[in-house]
C-alpha cells in the first residue's frame, strides 16, 4: 500500500512554498492551463492552486507521508482500541457503584433466572454450576457496599486512564505514547498471571497485543532514550521538514 496516497486522499494533498530557496521554490511548482501547480510534498503529485503554506524550507510542516503515515494508522488503531475498552470499563464501574443498593433485588433476579440459563447451557456444552463468572457473580452478593464503591471506582479510574490514553494516541501528541507505554506495562503483570492460571485464546491475544503495542512505541517513537532517544527523536522531526521540501523538489 502506498501510505502516502492514502493519506492525501483522505487529508489532500500538502503544498508548500520555500521563500528562501529559488531553485526549490522552482522545482516545486509548474505552470499549467488551469493556473500554478505545486507540487505535493507528501506523496509528490502536483495539485493546481495557492500553496497551503508559505516559508522557510526548514520550517515546512512534518508531512506525515511514508513510514510516518502508516505510523498514524497504527497509532488510530491502538486509540480506537483502547477507546473501546474504555467504554467497556466505564459502564462496568457503573453498574458496580450502582449495584451496592440493589443486592438483594439483584440477588433475587439472579436466583430466578439461573434456572432458566442451565438448559441452555447444557445445549451449549458449559458447565454453568462451575462457571468462574458465576462464583464471582455470587461472591459479589457478599460484599459490602464499601468494597463495591471502591471495586466500582477502581474500574472507573482504569477506564479513564483508557481514555486518556486513546486521546493522546489519536491527536499523536508526546505525552500520549508516554503514557501509553506506561499504563499498558503496568498491568502486563496482572495478564501474565491470568495467564498462569488459564490460557484462554483471548487472554493471550490481548497480551499479545499489549505486548507488541508496549515494543513498537518504545522502539519507533524513541521512548525513554531508545533507539536514540529523545534526541534522536528532534532531530529526525526537525530534519524530516528540510527533507520533505528537497525530496519533493528532487
């Protein structure tokens, strides 16, 4: 997939004007029947019309073409997923907080409608008197009203650092891939010991995730001084400005 297309199909295409470099102002431009041309510094095509901006070379805009593109991709996908699960966290507090008042309804719903799940169940070939969702459901009825709003604010505050973390990933901001990093490993633990206790496909392919996820941003976003670092990471952006200008040009 040429990511750079993709990306101006979707953003158009972005031009821009070195004031300060004629020769790369001329190679950037073209007349045409229809009025100037310029020339994309993304993915190279020329698009008829005013450049969207004007300036220095080394103060172009970081087009985000190439490797950078799919990057984005990358990073939106990671968001919407962490979007999701916030979502899901989020109504789960709820219903905790919620449920400390209604026990005894909610118990008594539970014990008139457990009956009625165990044909179907056993049509499915799950074993419902075992169920790890069932027990907890039960121990639940146990609990007093202070565990629950705790229990309940604790998949709330999970659910908001979700949040947190798919905005910052969707806008691409610094502090976002940061706190990505951090709040994914830090529950990276608790996943190993699921784990240890039962392999299910799911467990291990949000682990898996998670895991590649935690790599890939480390690594390519040059996080806590890998691969170059912060250092590294400037520069690359400074120069990617200069670089986008001279390879449109070229």
């Amino acid at each position: 997939m040429d990511w750079s297309l993709r990306a101006c199909s979707r953003h158009g295409h972005a031009t821009y004007e070195p004031t300060d470099h004629p020769g790369l102002r001329s190679r950037l431009t073209a007349t045409t029947a229809a009025g100037d041309a310029w020339r994309c510094l993304r993915c190279g095509d020329f698009a008829v019309g005013e450049p969207h901006g004007r300036g220095p070379a080394d103060e172009a805009p970081d087009i985000a073409g190439g490797k950078a593109a799919r990057d984005r991709v990358v990073l939106r996908l990671l968001a919407v997923e962490r979007l999701l699960r916030a979502i899901v966290l989020l109504i789960a507090g709820g219903a905790v907080i919620r449920f400390r008042d209604s026990r005894e309804s909610a118990r008594h719903a539970f014990d008139t409608e457990l009956p009625l799940l165990r044909p179907l169940a056993n049509q499915l070939g799950w074993n419902i008197d075992d169920s790890k969702v069932i027990r907890l459901v039960e121990k639940s009825f146990s609990l007093s009203s202070t565990t629950l709003v705790w229990i309940g604010v604790a998949i709330v505050v999970y659910g908001v650092s979700q949040l947190i973390e798919a905005t910052g990933l969707w806008l691409m901001k610094r502090w976002g891939e940061y706190f990505a990093v951090v709040a994914t490993s830090v529950f990276l633990p608790v996943e190993i010991y699921e784990l240890t206790e039962k392999v299910t496909v799911l467990r291990v392919l949000l682990f898996a995730v998670n895991v590649a996820a935690v790599v890939w941003l480390v690594w390519s976003k040059r996080l806590f001084g890998a691969n170059g670092g912060a250092r590294a990471y400037r520069e690359e952006h400074h120069a990617n400005s200069l670089l986008a200008v001279e390879r449109a040009a070229a």
